[in-house]
C-alpha cells in the first residue's frame, strides 16, 4: 500500500507523451525554481516595503497631530491671554450699581477691539466673553454674551467643574450675532475668576474653533491620500473627520502601535496619537490595498517579468520539443483517422529509424484491416439482400392482387360482407409488407400495417386481441426497417395470449423519440416467459413455419442494417405478460 502513491506517479510520467515530458521537465527544473525565487524576494521585499510604509505614515500622523496641537495651543494662549487681560478683568469686576453708561460703551469699544486682535494674532475664529453682570453690550451676540444665556447650561456647569482650567466641548451648532448662518465649532471654554478673590466667578471665555478648519487640517495631512482620519475625545466621542470618513472604527488599543480593524468591509490597519493640550486622541485609519499598494506594484513587476521570461523559455523550449516529436504526431494523427473509420489514411515513411519503420507496419495493417473491411461488408450486405429476397419470393404480388380483387367481387356479389372486410385487410396488410420493394418505410406505415394485421386476426379470434398505440407524434416521420413490428406482435398473439385459458388480452405499442435514437415498446399481457426462454429466444434460427423470419432475424437484420449496438432486447415475467423493446437510430423517413 505504502507503494501505491510510487507507482501512480510513474504511471502518470509513463502515459505522458513525449513532448509534455520535455515540457514537465522545463517546469520542474526551470520554472519552479525562478518561481519560488520570486516569490521569496517579494515576501521579503513587501515586508521591508510594508515596515517602511508604516514608519512614513506614522511620521506623517505625528505630524498632523502637531498641527492640530499648535492650532489647540494657540487656542489656550488666547484663553488665558483674555482671561488675565487688566482691561477684561476691570470690566469684568466692575460694580452694575456703579457702571454708567458711558462707562459701558467705553468697555465695550475697548473690549471688541481687543478680543478682535486677539482673534486675528492668534489664527482662532472666535472669542467669546461672558459677563456675569447685564451689560448694554452684552447682547452684542458677536464677541461679548449675556451671562443668562449659558448660566444654567451644561456648558457652564463642566466649566465651573474645572474650576478656571479648560474645558473643551464635543462639536456643535452656535449661530453669531450678524454673521449669518450657524457654524459648526468645538470651544475650549474656562470660567475668569476675579482677581485676589479666589473662587469668586465674574465671566466665562470661551475660544471656538471652526470644525472645518480641524477637518482642513485633516486633509491636508500627507497621509489623507492613503487613509482616512477621525478626532475623538477623552470619552470617545467624535470631534472631526476627514472628507469620506463615514464612521469612526473603534479607538486601537496602544498608542503609536498599528493595530488590524476593518473599514467598509476592507482589512485596514489603525492607530493613534495623542493631541498636545487638548486630551484628544488623533486616529487614522488605512486600507491595507493602500498601505500595501507599493508592494503590490512591487509583486505585479515581480510576476510579470516572471511571466514574460517564462513564456519566452516556454515557447523556446516547445520550440525544440515540437521539431523532436513532429514525426511522431504525424503518425498518431493518421493514427485518429483509422480510429474514425478512415481506413484510406496512409503517413508517408519518413526515415528507416525506429519511427520510420512503425509508419511502415502501420500502413500495411490498414490494407489489411481496410481488405477485412470490404469482405466483410460485402457478405453482410449479400446476406441482407438474400433474406428480404426469399422473404418477398414467398408472393407473387400481381397474382395475389388479382386474387384479392376477383375475392372481393365475389363477396360483393353474394353480399358476404365479412369475407369483404377480410379481404380488403389482407390487401392492405400485403401492400404494406411488399412497399414496392423498399426496405425501408416509416413507422406511420409500420404501424398501420400492424393495425391492419390485428384486425385480421381479430376477425379469426372474434375480437379477443386488443390494440394500444402510444406513439410520439413526431415519431412517424421517421425511418424504419421494413417488417419488424409484425413478427413480434405475431409472437405476442400466438405464443402470450391465446395460450392463456381466456385467450384474451391487450397488446401495447409505445413509441418514444430520444436526441440520437427511437425506442419502441411492444408489450402484452400474456403468460410470459421463462429465464432460460427469454435467454434463447434472440438465438432460435429461423421459423419454418411459412409465417415469417422470426424474432431471431429481425434482431439480425437490426444489426446488419444499424450496426451492432441496436435490435432487440426482452423482458418477461411468468404469468404477467412480455415487453420487447425495440432501439434503432433516428433518421427522418424519405419518400
């Protein structure tokens, strides 16, 4: 058993053709070798790619995260710049009693201009100043706010929480005093104590930050080409996004350390950086396809040119392989043709080698073969001719018509209806054997002339045979050897019914057309048969009975006529009736 692998293998190298052989032997030693070669420069060149590709992206995250600390850093700076500012805080501490109204629009003037230099030297959208006092200007909605607005709100609640450090929101919608529509912002937000008075509130500041600025920041990034970033807080919610960026993946567990996660279905690879000054996290996310894809170039060029050398070498070596085994197919195709039946073919002798003498041999047995042939076709078809001639010599067509027709005047005469009927079925079922000597009819006039025999024999057994036709429709358009149905229904009436004790009984024909050939199925309801008779029956010689050939000859001339794979085929069973099934090729009937 341990040997059996062994020997399938040398069977399979044996029952090669040379030429493969050739080839295999290139693929073994030639292409197999360059192939794994290949395939080991670039598993060891797409890692170093792949290791090179993630340090650049990293360096590029760190970057981006130092932007976005530097805009966060100047967004502290303003804060506490506003926050400490002398002019802030005296506005801010100012008594309401006391504050004027010119001394109101003098703050006010004073502190618009400043907040809005502010503004400009640090690069941050807006500040915002809340009074813990009412105002006349702090209903100006742009820089400076009414205390009320945001007193009993969670915003003002986790700026008092951190009690003068700052706080920064998750994103949201604010709409400013004259600038038209809502903007979308994060705020870094701290509540101004009053000075010398700790704990004692007197405003709030709050620096926003447009969230497409930070989303700016994002796709500006020179990883934004191969991936996607997202910003979240220290809770895990979503600050920003960059453009396409549907969703945020799930934060990577260790900072700096890419970890696999999936993006839309893809494999990608995610990690994250710290932002400074803001307990944010910066998140980037990259297809794998996009990390990888220089060592996916790398592997295209690799195959490639593998595959380009290994076509060359191919079609070099089938080259050589194909003058070296040229004679050799000459042979085995003269070879298929012989197989086809082609006894003609001839290969013209190409040498006095080894090859030159197989041509040799090989031509002398098809004259051979091709003489066999011929002989015995000729006695085949000799045979044939001698059967359907001492079939059609047992009647003298033009007398038995003549007869036929002087019997029916004189039951005509006499007014013997019966007799009358009799005759003229005779007629019909002669005319249908004889066919004006064609061997070949259709199956229409077949079964009309074995019609017309059961009828006969229903006059002679008073109507005790009954007759099913089952046949495809189609099916009598189609050829078939002439006089085949009627010994076999003649068997099933003489030697199946009528040797039953009621001497009755049905007779089926059923006709079904297949792609390439024609079933015909005579069954009937008589005694059967036995094993040992039904063994026989194909191989009785002929009946000498003056009725016919016999079922032996018609399975013969099947064979003589269609080839040896059609004819006949029995079935029986003692006591239930016999079915024959008749196969012959399909062939359309010409007339």
């Amino acid at each position: 058993m341990t040997n059996l692998p062994l020997r399938m293998r040398s069977s399979f190298f044996k029952d090669l053709n040379i030429k493969h052989k050739l080839l295999l032997s290139y693929l073994v030693l030639i292409v197999f070798p360059l192939g794994v070669l290949a395939l080991l420069t670039y598993i060891r060149s797409s890692d170093v790619i792949e290791e090179k590709m993630m340090d650049i992206s990293s360096l590029a995250l760190k970057q981006t995260g130092s932007t976005l600390g530097y805009a966060i850093q100047s967004a502290i700076k303003s804060s506490n710049i506003v926050s400490s500012n002398n002019t802030v805080q005296s506005a801010l501490e100012r008594e309401p009693d006391r504050y004027d109204n010119n001394a109101q629009i003098d703050d006010f003037l004073k502190l618009s201009d400043y907040l809005t230099g502010i503004q400009v030297d640090q690069g941050v959208y807006r500040i915002r100043l809340y009074s813990a006092h009412e105002t006349i200007y702090s209903n100006e909605n742009v820089n400076l706010f009414n205390w009320k607005t945001i007193q009993d709100t969670e915003l003002y609640d986790k700026a008092l929480a951190k009690d003068g450090q700052i706080y920064w929101t998750a994103p949201y919608t604010f709409k400013y005093g004259g600038i038209g529509d809502e903007q979308e912002i994060v705020s870094g937000v701290r509540i101004v104590n009053k000075r010398n008075a700790f704990g004692e509130t007197i405003g709030l500041v709050s620096v926003d930050i447009l969230v497409r600025d930070i989303v700016r920041i994002l796709n500006e990034s020179p990883l934004a080409e191969k991936g996607y970033f997202y910003i979240a807080d220290g809770n895990g919610e979503l600050i920003a996004r960059s453009d396409g960026f549907l969703s945020a993946a799930p934060l990577p567990a260790d900072e700096g350390i890419w970890s696999r996660t999936e993006l839309g279905g893809r494999s990608a690879l995610a990690t994250f950086v710290s932002v400074p000054y803001s307990g944010w996290k910066l998140v980037t996310v990259v297809p794998l396809s996009s990390l990888l894809s220089p060592s996916r170039n790398l592997r295209n060029f690799t195959f490639l040119s593998m595959l380009a050398i290994g076509v060359a070498a191919y079609l070099f070596a089938l080259l050589i392989s194909s003058s070296l085994v040229q004679r050799i197919r000459r042979l085995m195709r003269t070879m298929r043709k012989a197989e086809q039946g082609d006894l003609s073919a001839k290969v013209a002798v190409s040498g006095k080698d080894e090859i030159g003498e197989m041509e040799d041999k090989f031509n002398k047995m098809l004259i051979k073969i091709e003489d066999l042939v011929e002989d015995r076709f000729r006695i085949g078809i000799e045979s044939k001719n001698a059967e359907l001639r001492a079939l059609q010599a047992q009647i003298n067509p033009h007398f038995l018509y003549n007869t036929l027709e002087l019997i029916t005047c004189k039951a005509l005469k006499y007014r013997a209806e019966d007799i009358n009927v009799l005759v003229n079925l005779l007629a019909k079922f002669y005319k249908l054997s004889l066919s004006n000597g064609r061997d070949i009819v259709s199956i229409a006039d077949e079964v009309s002339h074995i019609e017309a025999y059961v009828n006969i024999q229903n006059l002679r057994f008073e109507d005790r045979i009954k007759l099913r036709v089952d046949i495809d429709e189609r099916l009598r358009d189609y050829s078939i050897l002439k006089l085949v149905l009627q010994p076999i229904v003649e068997n099933a009436i003489l030697h199946g019914i009528m040797e039953k004790d009621e001497q009755t009984g049905t007779i089926g024909i059923v006709g079904r057309l297949y792609p390439s050939y024609i079933e015909l199925s005579v069954s009937d309801d008589g005694v059967g048969m036995s094993a040992d008779k039904v063994e026989r029956i194909l191989t009785e010689g002929p009946r000498k009975t003056g009725h016919g050939f016999g079922i032996a000859n018609v399975d013969r001339r099947l064979k003589i006529n269609c080839g040896e794979s059609w004819g006949l085929s029995y079935s029986s069973v003692p006591g239930q009736g016999t079915t024959v099934d008749i196969r012959f090729p399909a062939v359309r009937f010409q007339a």
